[in-house]
C-alpha cells in the first residue's frame, strides 16, 4: 500500500474518526421535475450539523434535468452548487448571473433573502453534481446576500507522483493545498478526491467537526487496521458518516473518487420551511410574510 504525501511525522498517533453510520439517500425530485438523491435531508438522516442538506444528481436523460430550478427564494443559510459534468446558468434578484461549468462551484450566502434560478444550459449531455446546504449562525442568518464562484480553473489541485489528485474548494490538506472558498462560520472542508488504487488519504481535521465522505464511484474502506479489527468498506454511491478524531483516514481498494466534507457544528436551534431556515418558527413565518411581500 502506498503511503500519501498527506501523511504527517507522526500524524499516526492522532485519534482517527471511525465509522459511525452509512446512508443511501432517498430518490426524489426538486425544481421542475429534476430527478435527484436526496442524502441529507431524510428521514434516515434530517441533518448533519451544520449540514442541512446535501442533494446528488446525474443524468445523461435531458427530461430527467432540463426544467431545472426555476426562480425560488433562500434565507438563512448557504447553498453550494458544485457540477462535475454538464453546466448550469444561474440568476437571481440582486442582478447576478452567470454560467457553473464542470469543476465549478458557486458557494451563494442567501443571508436575508435572495431570489434565485438555476437552470441547466445543455440540451443533451451528463448532468452531473451536488447541492449543499450549509447553515449560517443567527448571527449571519440576517446578512447581506453574497457569492462566492469560482471556475475549475481557480480550484485548488493536489497532485501526487501516484496519479492521485485532490481538488480543494474549502479547507487545506495535510501538504497545504487551500481551497479558495473562506467561510468563519463554520470553517469548512471540502475536498473531491480522485484516490489510485492502494492509496491511502490521511486528512488531519478539527476534533469537534462533523465529517462525512460521499464515495461517487470505487471501494474505499476507512479507520485504523488491526488484526482484530476488520476495516469498513464503503461502497458506491453511499454517504459515510465518522466520529470525532483529529484525522480521517480512507484507503482505495480500487481506483476511488469522493467528496470529503467536513465542518464546525453551531449547536443552535434548527427551524425550517421549505427554503427558508431560521432559529424560530416565528421567523420562518417572517420569512415566507416578507417573501411574499416582495421585501427581498
């Protein structure tokens, strides 16, 4: 097994986050008909603090995408839309538009109220990425909307002599590589790792974060190995969740790619209403009054 570049002098004696949990997702649709797996946001897994939600789609069925997400409003919290194939125009209320292209990510602060499309721009093709949700604390529940975007090629890379490459949009790894994304809500990682076969990925993390992988394609297993202590293997197209530890640790059965996302838990109270999340029902109800009130 080849060791990673990620693996820091005596990172070994670091606690390492163990499995905890692994989820399916639930198929649904959202927008106009787009066809979608819902992985936060269940009923097996209503959320993972500070992550409310976490939506995969792929389809190469133009029906299955091409109503995309027609306008609809956001408050309280951040939407991160990263495409990994095909493109996606996006507008909104304060006069922003532009165009998400593979390996792009748009990281949208909706704060007090922002109204927004999303819409897809090829006819035939992949579709194929993610939304996160990643909530805001009450204290910026209220701000200024604001956008982060960047295109692939402003994504940080990570590349190793083996063929592995790690594509940072949040956070840092062990050798460095930082995201462009800066977020000091939650301090964020968010990571797409390409790992070879018979690689291992030792990333050092905050303690107290709440982490998780979405494995895209490969077999991975996680934690420590012992002779009494079989690895967990993690299959295809599965959100696996992990302890608290100071390192996470993924080896590749075979040629791998997932999400690594990992962030600080605000330990506030949760109110939701279909796209507005708030700390009290009471401003969830404000929210939908102001909304249609046209005070966004």
């Amino acid at each position: 097994m080849n060791h990673s570049p990620n693996t820091k002098a005596g990172s070994h004696s670091k606690p390492v986050r163990e499995l905890l949990a692994t989820y399916k997702g639930q198929p649904t649709m959202d927008g106009d008909g787009v066809k979608l797996t819902r992985i936060i946001g269940t009923h097996q897994l209503n959320m993972l603090d500070p992550f409310l939600l976490l939506d995969a789609f792929s389809s190469d069925e133009p029906l299955d995408y091409i109503g995309g997400f027609p306008s609809h409003p956001h408050r309280g919290f951040e939407t991160v839309t990263y495409l990994l194939e095909g493109q996606m125009r996006h507008k909104d209320s304060a006069g922003n538009e532009g165009v998400i292209q593979p390996g792009g990510v748009q990281w949208m602060t909706a704060g007090k109220g922002i109204v927004h499309s999303e819409m897809p721009e090829q006819i035939d093709g992949m579709l194929m990425g993610f939304q996160l949700w990643v909530n805001l604390p009450q204290r910026a529940k209220m701000s200024e909307p604001d956008y982060q975007e960047f295109p692939t090629d402003q994504v940080a890379t990570e590349r190793w002599p083996s063929g592995t490459h790690i594509r940072v949009i949040a956070g840092q790894t062990n050798q460095g590589t930082t995201g462009p994304v800066k977020n000091h809500y939650v301090h964020p990682t968010y990571m797409d790792v390409s790992l070879k076969a018979g690689d291992m990925l030792e990333q050092e993390l905050p303690a107290t974060d709440n982490t998780f992988i979405y494995l895209i394609e490969g077999r991975v297993s996680s934690g420590e190995s012992s002779s009494d202590k079989p690895k967990n293997i993690i299959d295809p197209q599965t959100l696996a969740v992990f302890d608290q530890g100071e390192a996470l640790r993924i080896d590749a059965h075979t040629d791998s790619r997932f999400l690594l996302i990992s962030g600080q838990p605000l330990n506030e109270p949760v109110a939701r209403g279909g796209p507005f999340v708030m700390n009290t029902k009471a401003e969830v109800l404000q929210a939908f009054d102001d909304f249609q009130r046209n005070r966004f």
